[in-house]
C-alpha cells in the first residue's frame, strides 16, 4: 500500500467515524427499558408523546446531579422509571431537591428501597395480570379503571391511599409530603408505561393520569449510580472487557497505520519460464505503441544509441553530453549539428512515421560509428 493510498483510507475511516457520531448524536433513539426517547417495545416513547401533545412539558434527565439541580416546582411531577438505578442514598437527595415539587413517582421500586430511602415500612405481596380499581380505590384519577398487566401489591403503610387492591394491599398507593421529600407515589406494574403493553384494558389511561397531573414531567431514565442496586448486580462479561477491546482496537489501528506506510524490502525469485531478451524488448515495444507514447519511446531509442555508442568508443558513462556529441561526429564523419539532434532527447510529441524515421537514422548513425 502506497502513502498515498494509506492516507485516502485514514481520511475515509475518519470521514465515516465523524459520520456515524453525528448520526448517532442525531438519532435519539434508544433501547434502554422505560425510556421516553425508546420507540421499541420495552420503551416509553407512546406514553411520552401523547403527554407532549397535552401540554406536559416532557424532560429526560440521566443524570442525578443534573436531576437535583432542577427547580422545583407545584407544577413539576419527578418520575423514576427504574428505582433499581440509584440507591436509597440518591433517592433521598432526589426527593429532598424536588421537596416542593407535586410529587415523586416510582414505578415497582423494592421494599428495602422505601425503607432505606424513607423509612416506609411495606412488603411486597402476591402478583396479578388484571385488577380492578373497585370501590375502596382512594385516588380520584384511578377510580373506574382497570389495570390489565402483571403487577406488584404492596402491603400498604400506614397514612396512605391505595388503589387496585383491598384495605390491606395495592398495587398503587401514595403518601402525603412529608419532611425532607414531596409526596410519594408508588406504582407496582410497569406495564402501564411499556408501549406493547400499554393499550391493553386501561393501562394508557392509568400512566396518563398518573403522569399528566402537573405542567412539567421531569423523568430520570438512563442514569447510572454505582451503588445502586442494579450496578451491584453481577455482570456476564467483567468490568475489564470493555477497556480491553477498546485497547486492542487502537493496538491494530496503530499496527496498521506502521505497517501500512511505507513498502516493505524487495523480494526477488526466479521466474517460473525463461523470458528472452527479444520477447521482452518486443513486449515493451507493443506496450508502447499502445499506449501511442511515441515521446517516450523515442527517448528509450535515444538513451539506448547513446549508451551503445559510448561503450563502443570506450568513453566514461559520466562524459557529458557536448563531449559524446563531438566524439560521434568525429567517428561518423557527420556533423556535430546533425548529430546533436539525432542524440538529444526532445519531448515533443511526434507521430509514428517520424519515429519510425528517426529508428532508422539512429541504426545508420551506430553503423557509422562502427566502420
């Protein structure tokens, strides 16, 4: 591979790099779980956009700090979609950032959380597919509803208000403000968020109300606490992998580029077949004429005489060219002028009669040289 040609491959590779970035920087899309900007079926996207279209100020956050820094507001509802991403210790500096905000919605968080977080004492009961909102429903916007997804009940604590379950259990509850957060609203399924799942019996209108009640929605998705519960969770590949591949791929580029820009020592070998010298003259000479480089082939005509004609009268292969002109003129019986013209390289372009001439004279001029 030629410098040239390493460069034009660097310069693609990078042109296709800064490509990718930019598109990947353009396309929000992902396929995190519960993710406004995720249109897949795990995502969040359908909940997202209806809220946009009615007037709720939809932001992602993925960021804790950036998530405290928020102001909070009556009109600003804080959701969670995946409390195993940040730790009680997290939590509660969420919820006491956003402690004058509506409220903190988490979507199925663990017990142990509530009870390091806010010391709520409840425990999770059995499972359901399908529940009804029933008459002891204590939530104004779920009453009349029916939840058909796989969801959690919790024991519900003391001072709250539950919803789709009996007094003792639900799998929605809330709790009132309390010092140091807002209040607190705990939903046990994530079915009512998931676009696939979303549009069975009424979970879309349970994720509406339960999402839609304030002006703004600020959803914390995609962020990363290392002592959270999910970053404790065992891993398949070790934590190692990644910078190992990322180290090895710089290692062969780097590989190539030494490798790649410059041509390595000349190898000879032995021809397979005998090639004459004639054969290759007469190959060389049709290459030639194919190429209709008559130039070129006058001056390969030209270096040749010059080189025979040297040897022939024993002068030096450094002589300069006036010195090689008068001995040929002086052996020849030609005059220097004539010679001269004969001998010198011109790189006008001449057609093939002329060069086919000028062969001929070159021939007479050696013979003459030789008598």
């Amino acid at each position: 591979m030629t410098r040239r040609r390493l460069f034009a491959a660097v310069a693609v590779l990078a042109l296709v790099l800064v490509v990718a970035g930019v598109m990947s920087m353009l396309n929000r899309s992902n396929e995190i779980p519960l993710d406004p900007q995720n249109p897949g079926k795990g995502g969040s996207e359908a909940v997202a956009s209806v809220l946009g279209a009615n007037g709720v100020d939809v932001h992602r956050v993925t960021d804790v700090d950036e998530l405290q820094d928020r102001p909070p507001g009556k009109g600003t509802t804080v959701l969670v979609s995946d409390p195993t991403s940040v730790s009680a210790d997290r939590l509660r500096e969420i919820a006491s950032a956003h402690r004058d905000s509506a409220r903190l919605i988490l979507i199925a968080p663990h017990p142990h959380l509530l009870k390091d977080a806010f010391e709520i004492n409840t425990e999770a009961g059995g499972t359901s597919s399908a529940t009804a909102a029933g008459r002891e429903c204590s939530l104004a916007w779920a009453r009349s509803l029916t939840m058909s997804a796989d969801s959690v009940s919790y024991a519900v604590p003391a001072g709250a208000t539950s919803c789709f379950g009996d007094d003792s259990k639900g799998v929605v509850f809330e709790l009132p403000a309390a010092d140091g957060r807002p209040a607190l609203l705990i939903i046990g399924s994530t079915d009512i968020l998931t676009n696939s799942t979303m549009k069975a019996g009424d979970n879309a209108a349970i994720g509406l109300r339960a999402l839609g009640q304030t002006s703004e929605l600020l959803w914390y998705s995609g962020g990363f606490d290392p002592k959270s519960s999910s970053a404790q969770q065992e891993t398949v590949f070790p934590r190692w992998v990644m910078p190992a591949l990322w180290l090895i791929s710089a290692c062969v580029l780097l590989l190539m580029f030494w490798r790649g820009r410059r041509l390595g020592r000349l190898v000879t070998e032995p021809l397979p077949v005998i090639v004459h010298a004639n054969e290759t003259t007469g190959a060389r000479g049709q290459l030639y004429r194919k190429a209709r480089d008559t130039s070129r082939t006058a001056a390969v005509l030209r270096s040749a005489t010059r080189d025979r004609v040297r040897r022939y009268l024993g002068l030096p292969p450094g002589i300069d060219d006036e010195h090689l002109v008068h001995q040929v003129a002086l052996h020849s019986g030609r005059e220097p002028h004539e010679v001269g013209v004969l001998l010198a390289d011109d790189p006008r372009t001449i057609d093939e009669s002329t060069l086919s001439k000028l062969a001929d004279e070159l021939s007479a001029l050696e013979r003459q040289v030789r008598r």
